[in-house]
C-alpha cells in the first residue's frame, strides 16, 4: 500500500486525505495541533472541519511532520497560501528528496506576487518535474461525502502526473492530467476573487443577471493575466477554469462566496474573518493577483475593486456599480 503525506488538516486537505484512502492508499495527515490530530485518530472524525463524517481506518493524523513525511511516495501540500513559506521553511528537513510535491492551495503569495508551485520550487530545490498542482471544483464537504467531482492533476512531467492521477482516482474522484501548471494555479487562485466579488452581489440582493455578468466578466480576467504569464488560455475553459469559477461562485459552501456574501450584509473584514478558522483565500490574494496584474499590465477591475473593498477604500454597492458604469470599449471576452 503507497503511502501519502498530507500536511494541512484543514477542510480540503482532509477532503483530499479521504480521496487518496478511498483510492487505496494509506495517509497520514500533519495537523498544526495535536488536539485535533488525536481526535482524528481516536474518534475518525475531523470534527472542527468537516463534523458528522466518519474517516476511513487508512486515515491516520500526527503533530510531527517528520513522522507523516517519513516512507511517503508523496507529499500533499494543503496549508494556507499564505502560510506555505513559513511552513515549508520549518519542514525543509524532512521532506524526502525525489518524491512529488503536490499543491492543493489556490492563492497568490503576498509580498512576492509568487504562485505556490513557485514558492515550493524556491524552498525546496525541487525541479518542475516533481511539482504539481491539484484544481478544480474541489468543493470540500461534497467531495469527502463521496459525491461525484473531477479535477485535474497538473505537471510540466506528464509521466508524474499520470502517476498522481492513479494516486488520487476513487469510485467517485475523476483526476484529469494537464501540463499547464501556470493556468491551473491562476484559474484557481483568482476565482476566490471573482467569488468575493458575486457573494457581495448574493448579499445587497443582486439577481442572477449580476452573478451570471460577475463570473462572465471574471472569467476573461482571469484568462487575460492566464495568457500573459504563458498559460494555455484553453485551461481555463476546463474544469480548472470554468469548471472551479462556477462552483466556487454559486455554492453557499464556498468560503470566498460565504465571505463576499457577509461583507454585502454590511459585515467588516475582521468581523467575518474573527468568527470562523475556515480561510478565504481570496480575502488576501486579491491584492497580490491585482499586484501580479499591474506588473503584467493586465486590466483586472474586478480583482481591482474587490481589492479595494478589503482594504475599506470602498463598500461593496459602489464597487458593483462602479464596475458597471465603467466606460464601454470593445473587448474580445464580450
């Protein structure tokens, strides 16, 4: 039986702990706290994250990253984005030379404007054939149920892929391969933006022609700054494209359309964020994406405006408005 490391017991790291047992392996996943990870192993629940669901006997949780990382064949990389470099700077010592490393995060590093795989590569020394990115619509409470969901693998080695593609293929997980790890990583790091942006419509009580022109409009930012970082711009009509932007913007479980949602209520940042440890990753890599993007000169206004309302420089009625009322001009993505 392979042996998985999942260092991130968080919603969709334990998600993706249960993909990877249903799919035949044994996982071992690293908690920051050891209450929690005593409770996965004495109870086979993660109780804080996904409550009311039993984990299977192959699921085991330690507080040492050594012991988790010790006999894997792959490491799973699913802390906060921002958090990684802190992270991966503590567990330099004990990850294992040659095996693949897999993120599942979706943000955009403030300060350096690096993707994740980017920042993996830097504190690890590990070449683009052994860093891969999981994304797609990766609901995590659906897919730990057991409910029908697909993603895609992606690597610059086809062959890692493919062997992560069998590491992670359950009865009800469908992993795709892809070597476009630069559209897969943006596609999922700026839909949580694009989601911030809907919830706020959800939540003045905007219709379905808001939401549909938001996540429309999103998805051709998101293709525009795809593109000029060399992506292939056909990801982003796939499943971690199209596929994480309409799930991650129409679902209530969605922590970046929940967060957009209250932040329409009239809620402030640090209210919202204070009442729950479930991260919107979109909350701060809306402006490291909307830095990425003027680097780039890429026009992103919503990420941009999204942006804006975080920092308190807008309040999220102006900010739809002000995206409409912008001046009309002839745009490809129309």
């Amino acid at each position: 039986m392979t042996k998985v490391a999942v260092f991130g017991a968080g919603s969709w790291g334990t998600a993706f702990a249960v993909v990877l047992a249903n799919a035949g392996n044994q996982v071992s996943v690293w908690g920051r706290r050891e209450s929690l990870c005593e409770a996965i192993n004495t109870q086979h629940e993660n109780a804080e994250y996904l409550p009311g669901l039993r984990l299977p006997d192959a699921i085991t949780a330690t507080h040492d990253p050594a012991a988790a990382a010790d006999g894997a064949e792959a490491i799973v990389l699913a802390v906060p984005s921002q958090s990684l470099r802190d992270n991966l700077t503590d567990w330099a010592g004990v990850l294992p030379n040659a095996v693949p490393l897999v993120s599942l995060m979706k943000g955009v590093e403030l300060g350096t404007t690096k993707r994740m795989s980017e920042v993996i590569a830097e504190l690890t020394g590990a070449g683009p054939e052994r860093i891969a990115v999981v994304s797609g619509p990766n609901l995590a409470r659906e897919i730990a149920e057991g409910q029908p969901a697909a993603s895609v693998v992606a690597c610059a080695d086809e062959g890692t892929a493919a062997r992560l593609q069998k590491l992670c293929h359950s009865p009800t997980f469908r992993p795709y391969t892809n070597n476009d790890v630069v559209g897969c990583e943006l596609g999922g790091a700026c839909k949580n933006v694009i989601a911030l942006a809907v919830g706020m419509a959800v939540g003045l009580g905007f219709g379905d022609n808001a939401r549909a022109s938001v996540i429309t409009r999103g998805l051709a930012e998101i293709a525009r700054l795809g593109t000029a970082l060399g992506a292939d711009e056909h990801t982003f009509s796939g499943l971690a494209g199209l596929g994480d932007l309409v799930a991650t913007c129409s679902s209530p479980l969605s922590r970046n359309r929940t967060f957009g949602e209250k932040l329409g209520q009239g809620m402030a940042v640090a209210e919202i964020a204070g009442g729950t440890r479930q991260v919107a990753e979109g909350v701060k890599s809306c402006a490291s994406i909307t830095e990425l993007a003027h680097h780039h000169d890429v026009e992103m206004p919503i990420a941009e405006h999204v942006t804006k309302v975080v920092a308190g420089e807008m309040t999220p009625k102006d900010m739809l408005f002000s995206l409409v009322s912008r001046s009309a001009k002839s745009e490809r993505w129309g």
